[in-house]
C-alpha cells in the first residue's frame, strides 16, 4: 500500500491548522508536547497534509536547509463540488485562488491556490462530470 504525505513547514501551524480544515480536512495534533502542539496531521479530506513549526520541523530533520516556500505545485483531484468548496475557502482563511478554475485541453478544470506560506495547491476535476450534471 503506497500513502501520500506532504509535510509543509510553516510559519504558523495554528493558522495553517485553520486554512486546511476550512479545506475540508479533518486533522489531529501530532507534537511531542500535548501542551505545545507544533503539528497538526490530516486524517481525512481532500488533501495529504501535514503542518509543522519550523522549529518542530528543525527537531526531526536536522539535515535539512533553511525551509523557504518553493514553487513546487502539489496537484489534487477532486470531485467539482468539492473543488468550489476548498476553492471558495482559499481567502477567508489567508490563502489565494491565484488562478480560478478553468476548463483545460486535457479534459479537466483546473485552478490553483496558495496558502497562508505560500505553498501552491492545483485542484483538478473531471470535465465529464461537469458535462453529465449539465
């Protein structure tokens, strides 16, 4: 069985935290201190992904650079109802639709979003299911 994680260091899990369950992601704290949480894991929802302070991030990798937001886009696919919800959430929560959802040659819709760090997020959709609820 293959699983999907993506572990995005930000500069504040609290409000990263908010941003994906507003997403529609269920997640659970998963720092050493309970008192202290520094990460939070989703356990359901559209999106792989889990949220770390720098500093919790510094602690379980100490190979790696100083973390910066890059401009890999880590794509989703998701049904139509489900891609206008997240993308409907994107700025109420410090993200940003930086390109809306549109119909592309490959035969899907495609947008993308930022959140508050600046990861991007592609959401796709099949244009088939748009074409049979129409």
């Amino acid at each position: 069985m293959t699983e999907l994680e993506i572990n995005l260091v930000v500069a504040d899990p609290e409000r990263s935290r908010a941003f994906y369950t507003a997403l529609g992601c269920s997640l659970r704290p998963i720092s050493r201190d309970p008192d202290d949480v520094q990460a939070w894991m989703a356990v359901d929802g559209p999106l792989p992904v889990t949220v770390h302070s720098v500093e919790f991030a510094r602690w379980w990798d100490t190979t790696g650079p100083s973390v910066s937001p890059g401009s890999t886009v880590v794509d989703v696919t998701v049904d139509r109802t489900t891609a206008h919800r997240i993308l409907d959430a994107v700025p109420a929560y410090g993200g940003e639709v930086v390109q809306p959802l549109r119909n592309m040659p490959w035969r899907q819709a495609y947008a993308i979003l930022t959140d508050p760090d600046g990861y991007r997020w592609g959401v796709k959709t099949d244009l088939a299911e748009q074409e049979g609820s129409a």
